[in-house]
C-alpha cells in the first residue's frame, strides 16, 4: 500500500486567525506555523531489572511562525503590557483542509498564548519581503476537527479503510 499524490496534505490551504480578548484577527501574513507538545519523561528506577523505566512528568507546549513583516498587532500587545502589567487572553487557531484529499480538516486552538519573543524593528537591504519570527508557549490545546483516515490505509489492526 502507498500514498497517491493527491493525497498529501497542501500547506496552502490553511488559515491561521487569532483571537485576543475576545477581538479575531486573520493572519494572512503568516507563511509557516508549527507547535509542539513537548513531553518531560522522569526516569523510574526498577526493582529486578537493569534497565529503567519511564513515566511522563509534564507535558508543555510552545511553537514558532514566521509572517511577512507589516502588521502591528504583536507590537501593540508588547506596548499594552508594558504600560498596563496586563497580558491580554490570547487563542490562536490554525486549520489546514486540502479538499483534494478527501480527508476533511484538521483545526488546533492553541489556548492561553504568551509570546516568548516579539519583534520589534527588522531592517534587511538585501530583502525583497520582510519577515518576522515569533516565538509562543500556550497553557493548553484543543482538536475540535481531525483528519479522517486516507481512504485505502491499513490501520494497526489490520483494518483497510474504505473509500
């Protein structure tokens, strides 16, 4: 079994809107995003063996974009919490859904966003469009929309899905 071409995802079609306090903003700007969930395992020693075991500790997220350079908002949010000490509540939402794949949407809320790093000034003469890296951690994520499974893949129990 093997994958069709049409069947990989395009990364244009996506969407990436973000909503502070309550205010949405789409990021058309925005040329690549990507999050992690980033797993801290401890390491449990074991009785009656010589190798040892582990369990998950904590789980924290964090994720980078980059955009073309132009829009104000991540300056202002930095200014507004200078001046006031108050950061404003901040959920990022992305969604990719390539319709020529047949397998739906996929949609991550990235919830309780604290910038790691906002830029400020960006000058570069040899670039004939700006852009800007951002940094992020998030307290939590949800998945209301998930990708179905590519028609014709074999699941770990043996099962073949139907187109």
């Amino acid at each position: 079994m093997y994958i069709e071409g049409y069947q990989t995802v395009r990364g244009t079609d996506s969407s990436v809107t973000v909503e502070i306090d309550a205010r949405r903003i789409d990021l058309f700007q925005v040329k690549n995003f990507d999050s992690n969930a980033n797993i801290t395992l401890d390491e449990v020693p074991r009785i009656g063996t010589r190798t040892v075991g582990h369990k998950v500790s904590v789980i924290t997220y964090e994720g980078s974009f980059t955009a073309y350079h132009g829009s104000p908002e991540a300056r202002k949010l930095f200014l507004q919490y200078v001046a006031t000490g108050k950061w404003p509540r901040i959920n990022i939402t992305t969604r990719v859904e390539d319709k020529d794949t047949g397998i739906g949407a996929l949609t991550v809320v990235h919830k309780n966003v604290h910038f790691s790093t906002v830029p400020l000034a960006k000058i570069d003469a040899e670039s004939t469009s700006l852009e800007e890296d951002m940094d992020f951690t998030c307290d939590s994520v949800e998945i209301p929309e998930e990708y179905a499974n590519i028609a014709g893949a074999v699941l770990a129990d043996g099962t073949v899905v139907s187109a």
